[in-house]
C-alpha cells in the first residue's frame, strides 16, 4: 500500500559562526536529498546554528519509508560538524 511521510529532524551546527557557512553545508544536504525525489523544507531557528528539517516522501510500504528515516538518522549522527538533536516521523 503507497504511504506518505513526514520527518522532522532538528539540527545543531557547533562550529558555524555566520550564515554563509550555514547555508553553504545546508545547500549540499538539500540538494543531496532532492536528487531523491524527497521534498524537503528547512525552517532557520533564531540561533543560526539550529535547524528544522522536514523531509516528505511517497513510498510503496511503511519498510521503505523507515529505511528512509533510519537512513537519516544515520546520515546526521555520523555528520561531525553536525548534532542531532530530535527527530521524528509521521506515517499516513
């Protein structure tokens, strides 16, 4: 049965100091994701070393879209200039 989801993920950059740097690693993680056929919105916080992002995607089973997610969670976690802080995922 096709599923749609919703991944939230909140980011922590430690070492950023402007928003060009900021900008600059988000620009690659989005385009990275996009070449995927994953819609993805980042909300800037009013720190700029933390992110939301929200990623959206259409799969044919749920085990698709948590090999998605899971995909993610480690892409973030084996980031060293990137924390992850929160995460989660909504399925309809």
């Amino acid at each position: 049965m096709i599923r749609t989801c919703l991944i939230e993920f909140e980011l922590y950059f430690p070492y950023i100091v402007s928003i060009k740097e900021h900008r600059k690693i988000m620009q690659a993680i989005i385009s990275n994701i996009k070449k995927q056929n994953i819609s993805v919105l980042e909300i800037l916080n009013k720190n700029i070393r933390s992110s939301t992002l929200y990623l959206s995607a259409v799969k044919e089973n749920e085990v698709d879209i948590h090999r998605l997610y899971d995909y993610y969670i480690n892409f973030f976690l084996d980031r060293p200039d990137i924390r992850l802080i929160s995460y989660n995922i909504e399925i309809y």
